[in-house]
C-alpha cells in the first residue's frame, strides 16, 4: 500500500496537483473503525463531511469473506467503491479472483491427476462456496471426501490444552489413504503446528507422500516464535495465486526505507519487536534494556518464511487496486464529461464524489491469469521460492484454459484404478469412491479404467484374452477338416462298408435257409435303408446352405422311418408265420410280400407327409449362432419350426416302440431261425440312444449340437446292422453246418412243440 501511493505521488502525469494518502486498518476492527473512515482525523462525527483536505474516496478491503460483508453494509448507504472484496455488491470491484474460479481450478487438478479420495482440513465452516464446492461438485466429478476435519486455533499460551487434539489429526493424516489433503485456511499457521510435532518429537513418523493442495489465496504468515521452523513438510504445496509480475523497485523499496519516518505507522514496531527479537526502549522509564531495536536491521536477513523480500500475489491485488483508484481518479479528472460539469471552473476536493462510475470502465483486475504455485524448498533451513507450475485462464478456449507442468505426484484414491478388462463394484457402507475391481465376465470386456460395468462385444466379435477390446469372430462349421468331422467321417465310411459286406455276403448266400427266413426282401430293404442312413449322416457335415438345410433333417426322417418301419414288418412277419403254422389258421392269407411291403410304405408315407407339412410351413434354413461360442459364429441350420421337428423324431419313436412291443412278446416264438430276440435287442439298442438324444440336443449348443445329432444316427443304425445281421452273418460264414434245412426243421420242431399243446385222444 504504502509503496503503490509513494509511486503514484510521485508521477507527475498521473494525479498532478494532487497528493494521495491512506488510513490502514485492522482487518478485524469493527463498526465504528469503519465509520471513522468518513470523519476527519481529530473527530469522529458520522454523515457529516468535515474536512476537505481528508477527501474519502475509495477503500481497499479484504479477502475475507465475513469482514468484508460487514466492510460492505457500511460502504454501500455511503455509495463509495471498495476493492479487493470478495462480496456481491454494485459497488463492489474484485481485484482478486472470486472463490468459484479457485475452486474449478482444484477440481480441473483433482481429475488431471486423477486424485479422488482427498482429505479436507478447514478453518472454521469454510464458506458457502467452499461447502458447495465439497458437498455438491466434489460428488458430480467423482471424488470423494476420505476425511474432513477443522482446525482448532492453536497459539503458544494454550498449546498444551489442544495438543491431544493434534495428536489425533496428525494420525488421521498419516494413517489415511487419501495423498491429496486439501487446506482451506487464509495462512497456514494451524497446518504447520500440526506438521510440527514429529520436530517436536511428540510422533515418531512423518507423513510422507502427501500432497498439500491450499484452497484459497494463501499467506506463508508465521509468529515469532515460528520464524526458524522448517517448511520442509511444506514442500511441493500447491497454492492457486492471482499472477504476479516484479515490481520494478520494490525490493529497492523495502532495502532503503526508513521505516519508522512516519509518527501514524501503528504496526512497524510491533513487527519489528517480533522478526527481530528486540525491543524499543520506553522513554518515559530510565531503564537500560537489552537487544534494542536499532531501526537500521535489515529486512532481507529475516527468514523468507517470515517475511518475503517479494511482492506476494495478494500484495500484487493491493497494489492493483490502488493504482484502479488513481487511474479512475484520473480519468474523472481530465475526462471531457467531468469538466463539461465544471463549467470551467478548477478541480477542488469538494468536486470529487464517489468514484464508481469513473472504475466502471476499468476491467477487474487480475482475474486473466491465476498460477498454480509450487512451494520448494531451497537448501537452506527455512528458506523457500514459488515455482509456477500452471496455469488457469478464465478467458482461453475450454481446452487450454487448464495448462499444467507434470511433476512426480502420487496418486490419491481409495481403491487403486481398475485396469482394463476389470470392472468397479462398490464396497458396502463405504462412499462411492471405495470399490473393488473385479475381473469382468467372460462374454465382456472394459476397454477403459475405472469402468462401472463391462461392455458386451457386437455378435459378430469376442473379448480378447485380457478382456480389454473385442476381436472379430471367425465362421464355423461342423466341417470334413476338423478332428470331430473326420471322426465321424471315418466311422460313416466304416459303417457302410460293413452294410455293404453284409449285403453282399445275403446277396451270396441267398438261397440259404438263414437267409431265406423272416421275408428275405425285407433283410434287403432293411440293409439298403441302414446304408442310406449312413450315409445321409454326411449331410451333416457340409457347410449349411438352403438346400442342405431343406435336405438333412427330411432325408434323414424319411429313411429312418423307412429303417424302422421294415424292422416293425419284420416283427409282424414272425408273429403271422407263428400264427399261420396252426391248422385251420386263415393267416396263411395274410403272411406274404404284400402284407411287408404295406407296412413298409405305409410307414414312410406317414412320415413323408409329416415333412411335406414341415417343409409347406416353416421349412429348415440356414442360422448364423452368435451365442453359443464365444469365439466363433456357428453356421447352422435352423429346424424352423421345432414343433415339426419334434413330430418327425416322434413318429419315428412311435414307430421304434411299435417295433420293440411286437418284438418283445415274440422273442420265443417258434420260426426257422427267430430273429425276434435279435430285433427285440435291437430296438432296445435304438430307443435308448433316441431317447437320451432329445435332452442331450436340448442341452447342447452350436456345432455340438450337430454332432449329438449325427452320432445318434451312427449309433442307431450299427445297433440295428450289428444286433441284426452280424448273428446271422456269423452262422453263414464261421458255423455253415447250422445253415441247413436239416438244421431248420429241428429248430422248428422243437419250438413248435415247446409251445403247442398236445391233443386229448379219445379212445
């Protein structure tokens, strides 16, 4: 203040004719301090004006929010300026930025560094802004509050009493997880009491890794008995300061004046008793006293943790504001409007009024530019430099109006980040900021950190092996190339060379008894159609189209009911020629070729008439399967309508179970070389593969669906050639002795008498 009115009384062009003076006050004065600023020096008469050599118009005030309020209510009835406060007033002008501004500048620099679970020291409440800003945005941004404690005035004289209480914070701020504590404090006088206690060798630890951010404008202010102490825990501070350039003359300034020129300065000696350790000599008392101030110590000496030889930011914002008050001055002075009002008459004091419409044209003053300072220790002991390490410009676009020069900061949250491929689930009865990272389900992935739920990938990718991104899938098929297909491949080849062996060797043999014995056309039919069963199991194996999706399941119905349908003949055969054998029957009529082959057409004619009703409604079509692999898409075919594929397999069960019952109950029928116990076998063999077929398919998925279905009808079909055929092909080959007539007729004879009764003679 001092020096700022020295240089503006000493510029000729500025305010010629015109000598600026101040009145400084304590900060913390009340109401009648205030109102004195209206009165003269001698008197104190308030709302009446007395002295024109004392013209009051304008006042520097004071960043603190509750004095200023109180500053305002008086200054506002009188209408006069006031700057530097930070209250909402039409005559009100801020040299300092307003809260808001610091506060988004600490929420840009939380989420730059990713610091979400912060610790908060404040001095009293705060503020309204302040309890906004940690109560409303702090939630909004994602951060959360590990701890939020307030300071308690510490002095000298009631140390002791608040030393518990010291205690406790500093293990609450060594113990917790947050590395970010937030200091909502005008100086720092509270906060370095706390850090002090390790010096003091009250706590063993210090608290390392922290990283102190200050929430508002912040004053290194320190006691006399604080000047010597250490700022090392102070180390890599983050303060929010308005820009300040040097002043050119201001150390110069403060090196080389007499600070004790002037009988009003209330407050030097006091400082200097107190930076110095020594005191001035009362006059009125002939006492010698030790350690005398001198007035000629040297200001540049005192540590800079007591008094720094530089101008602060917020002696920047006063010196702004008192050359605002002069450049006004000015401007009402030699403006066109103001002597238009003086007719031409001279400029007196008593003209002057109430400057506000003269620093309405000026901007506010430093609200462009605010710095992010970086407290550094130097070598020595309580020495220490402002390092600007960024900055925050109000009027730059949005994505530079945050810049920041990157150090070696710790994080601080209170679950470390979730990497890609993890995804957050909170922690009960714990703030949203505490969560668990959890590995994300195998059909998902998170690409990003800290992501609260997984992404599933598009139907057509899968996540990859860390879950982190999504790949595309590849197409398959049940296909020749694959081991499962080959398997198959080689066991259809199998299958149907043994059909045709078999074939062959009746074809061979047909003349023989064994052969000739339960309808031999039938034997016939029944191995073409176990080979075109076979076979079609192939179909299977083909990459789905249209018209191998509209084949398979139809082909394969038709000729399985074929199959079965000429086993139930079979089945029926011996039962008739059982019943034919008795005298007197008339089933000789029914037993015969026709009777065989009716049964045989009858039973494929209702199946194809099932298919045709399939393929006229909803016929099968080639489906892409998304869900059943997670690496591949599965190229099926779709039955279309599941209903009719159910029927299909149904009749064909009907049929089978048909089969099996006649079967059954003839296994011990009397006939040259029964098959019935070989057909009953069989059919057992058939329905219990078709049976555990159904919940096997239902269970199953993609291409394994495919191969459930396939080995069903391998396994059916070789259960019929082998329980079937591979009997009688062993007789014809391995036992020929038995494959005679000779052999037949005993056969017969002893069934036919084992199961007839003999007759009653009548003598």
């Amino acid at each position: 203040m001092v020096f700022a009115v020295m240089k503006i009384n000493q510029d000729l062009q500025l305010l010629p004719n015109i000598t600026l003076g101040f009145k400084i006050y304590d900060r913390y004065a009340g109401y009648h301090a205030k109102m004195e600023l209206f009165s003269n020096e001698n008197r104190f008469v308030p709302n009446y004006n007395c002295g024109i050599l004392n013209k009051l118009i304008s006042v520097v005030g004071t960043v603190d929010p509750g004095i200023a309020s109180d500053m305002a209510d008086i200054l506002e009835t009188y209408k006069f300026p006031t700057g530097s406060l930070q209250y909402e007033s039409h005559f009100y002008y801020p040299m300092v930025p307003g809260e808001e501004l610091y506060y988004s500048g600490i929420i840009r620099l939380l989420l730059h560094f990713r610091w979400t679970w912060v610790g908060i020291f404040t001095k009293g409440l705060g503020g309204r802004m302040f309890e906004h800003l940690i109560f409303s945005m702090f939630p909004i941004h994602g951060i959360c509050i590990a701890f939020l404690e307030k300071f308690k005035p510490v002095y000298i004289n009631n140390f002791f009493d608040n030393l518990k209480w010291l205690v406790e914070m500093f293990h609450l701020l060594v113990n917790s997880k947050a590395k970010v504590i937030i200091i909502k404090d005008n100086n720092l006088l509270n906060l370095r009491w706390l850090l002090r206690l390790p010096e003091m060798e009250i706590v063993s630890i210090k608290p390392k890794g922290k990283v102190l951010i200050m929430a508002s404008q912040m004053g290194l202010a320190s006691f006399f008995y604080q000047k010597s102490w250490d700022i090392q825990d102070l180390h890599g501070a983050l303060t929010f300061a308005t820009y300040s350039s040097e002043i050119t003359g201001f150390q110069h300034f403060l090196q080389t004046r007499n600070h004790f020129s002037s009988k009003e300065d209330g407050f030097i000696k006091n400082v200097w008793e107190q930076a110095f350790a020594c005191v001035f000599p009362n006059l009125s008392e002939n006492k010698e006293t030790e350690g005398v101030c001198t007035g000629r110590e040297k200001l540049e000496r005192l540590p800079g943790t007591f008094f720094e030889m530089r101008m602060t930011s917020h002696s920047y914002s006063i010196y702004n504001a008192v050359y605002a008050v002069a450049q006004a001055l000015h401007a009402m002075m030699f403006g066109q409007q103001h002597r238009q009002k003086l007719n031409g008459r001279k400029l007196n004091l008593q003209d002057l009024q109430p400057i506000q419409a003269y620093l309405d044209p000026f901007p506010t003053v430093g609200t462009k530019d605010h710095a992010f300072n970086f407290l550094k220790r130097r070598h020595e002991m309580s020495s220490f430099h402002r390092v600007k390490v960024g900055k925050l410009d109000p009027w730059a676009a949005e994505d530079q109006m945050f810049t920041i020069h990157e150090e070696m900061l710790p994080t601080s949250m209170c679950t470390e980040s979730c990497l890609p491929g993890y995804f957050k689930k909170k922690q009960e009865a714990k703030p949203f900021c505490c969560y668990d990272c959890l590995r994300c389900p195998k059909e998902k992935m998170a690409n990003q950190k800290d992501m609260d739920d997984c992404l599933k990938c598009p139907e057509d990718q899968y996540p990859n092996k860390n879950q982190t991104s999504c790949i595309l899938k590849k197409i398959t098929f049940l296909s020749f190339e694959e081991p499962m297909g080959i398997s198959m491949v080689v066991l259809v080849l199998f299958f149907s060379l043994c059909t045709i062996m078999v074939l062959k060797t009746f074809l061979k043999y047909h003349h023989t008894p064994i052969v000739k014995a339960n309808n031999r056309n039938l034997s016939y039919l029944l191995l073409i159609s176990l080979l075109l069963c076979f076979l079609c199991s192939l179909q299977f194996l083909i990459i789905p189209g249209n018209i191998i999706c509209f084949l398979r399941q139809i082909s394969f119905g038709i000729i399985f009911s074929m199959a079965v349908s000429s086993v139930l003949a079979k089945t029926i055969t011996v039962v008739l020629a059982f019943m034919a054998t008795k005298p007197g029957s008339r089933m000789q009529n029914w037993v015969g070729r026709r009777l065989a082959i009716s049964i045989v057409l009858s039973g494929s004619l209702i199946q194809i008439g099932i298919c045709m009703v399939w393929l006229f409604t909803f016929p099968p079509f080639p489906d892409l399967d998304t869900q059943s692999e997670i690496e591949e898409i599965v190229l099926q075919c779709s039955e279309g309508s599941s209903v009719m594929f159910y029927c299909v397999l149904g009749y064909m069960g009907f049929l089978a179970a048909a089969s099996f019952t006649v079967a059954f109950f003839s296994r011990n029928l009397p006939s040259s070389f029964n098959e019935a116990k070989y057909l009953t076998f069989s059919m057992l063999i058939f329905c219990s593969v078709w049976l555990s077929f159904v919940p096997s398919y239902l269970s199953t998925k993609g291409k394994y669906m495919v191969a459930v279905e396939v080995f069903s009808i391998l396994a059916s079909s070789a259960g019929l050639l082998a329980c079937i055929y591979f009997p009688k092909c062993y007789i014809i080959i391995i036992r020929p002795e038995l494959n005679n007539r000779e052999q037949e007729e005993t056969q017969s004879l002893h069934l036919y008498k084992k199961y007839t009764k003999p007759r009653m003679k009548i003598s």
